[in-house]
C-alpha cells in the first residue's frame, strides 16, 4: 500500500499555477486516502472557524508536513508535473520560486517514506535547483524513443481526426512536418526522481 498525490501545474489555468493551489490540493488528496491525514485536516477546519476563515499558505504547509510527519506510514508519493508552467514572473519570490522552496523543504525532511517526482523542461533556474536536490535525474532532450512516440502520436490524431478528414493531403503533411520540427526541438522535457535524503529510489 501507498498514499499518492499528484498536482500539474497549468499555465492555461490560473488555479494551477502558484505553491498554495498545489499544497491545497496535495492536502485534500492524502486525507483522502487516511484517517490520520484526514484528522489532521478536519483539526485544521475545525481551528479556522469550521472553514468561515481561511488558513495562510504557511497554515497550509505545516498541515502538509504534518501529514507527512506521522511515524509508520505508508509509502507517499508526490508528482509536481510539468514546474516549468509554475509562472517565473517577477515578485519576490516568484510563484515559481516557492514552488522549488517547497519541494527544498520537502526534501530537507529527511523521511525515508518520501518520494518526491518532478518534471519539467530543461529551464536553468529548475535545473539548477534539481541537481541540488535529487538523487537521480533522468534528461529526455536527446532521447529518439520519445520524439518518435510524440510524431507517431500526432500522424495517428491528423489522419484519424475528422474535422482533417477533409482537408488535402499536402496541408496534413505540412501539419504533420511542422508539428514534428516542434516536437523535435521545443518540447523536450527533463525529469527528476527524487526521494529524501537515505531512501532507495523505485
């Protein structure tokens, strides 16, 4: 058994972009799948005014390190997909500056039950961030398996779509070459697994 939460992060959806949307919906994930969690976050309500107040970012942070603090858990997995969209604007810190703050803190805790996955595209301030506190990262720039899968993907949704059931075949390979040069040069991705510090890596 584990406990896993998940959060992807969403330039096109302002809910899913800055450290207390992801935190929040880690939170409501894990208590979920506990009691003990679920504790946790209904002792969190019931101090807020049954939820008439609402609990800071830093409220919000604790009751996540609190969660991940109770002895003899499960397995926890967490998956922050895709940082590089956490906006990198400026503001001190950034959104995007939390966002590595967090995962920092996270890791600092030292839990052996702990494992952290990041993605994100090659972007410095990331990478930067990644090598100092992962423990295996894997780069998919340059990997053929993936491109290939990326322009199988996108002649099967060309040919197989039926608004493009219509159009010429010169204007679906225009699509199909234009999408591929993309895929081959702008969509790469660089991924991280990082468990805490003296955990084995799965």
């Amino acid at each position: 058994m584990a406990s896993i939460a998940y959060f992807y992060f969403d330039f096109r959806d302002i809910d899913k972009q800055c450290r207390r949307d992801m935190v929040s919906s880690l939170v409501l994930q894990l208590s979920a799948q506990s009691i003990h969690y679920r504790d946790l976050l209904h002792r969190l309500y019931l101090a807020h005014y049954s939820g008439i107040q609402t609990p800071s970012d830093g409220v919000l942070t604790e009751c996540l390190k609190d969660m991940l603090l109770i002895p003899n858990q499960v397995p926890v997995f967490i998956v922050m997909d895709a940082i590089d969209e956490c906006p990198n604007i400026s503001g001190v810190p950034s959104p995007r500056e939390e966002i590595l703050g967090l995962m920092e803190e996270l890791v600092n805790l030292r839990l052996p039950n702990l494992r952290l996955f990041v993605t994100s595209r090659p972007e410095v301030d990331i990478l930067g961030a990644l090598e100092l506190l992962s423990s295996f990262q894997l780069s998919l720039h340059d990997e053929t398996g993936q491109k290939q899968d990326i322009i199988n993907y996108i002649m099967s949704s060309v040919h197989s779509d039926r608004r493009m059931g219509k159009w010429r075949e010169e204007d679906k390979e225009l699509v199909i070459e234009v999408l591929t040069e993309r895929a081959d040069g702008g969509s790469e991705s660089h991924y991280a697994l990082m468990p805490v510090a003296h955990a084995s890596i799965i």
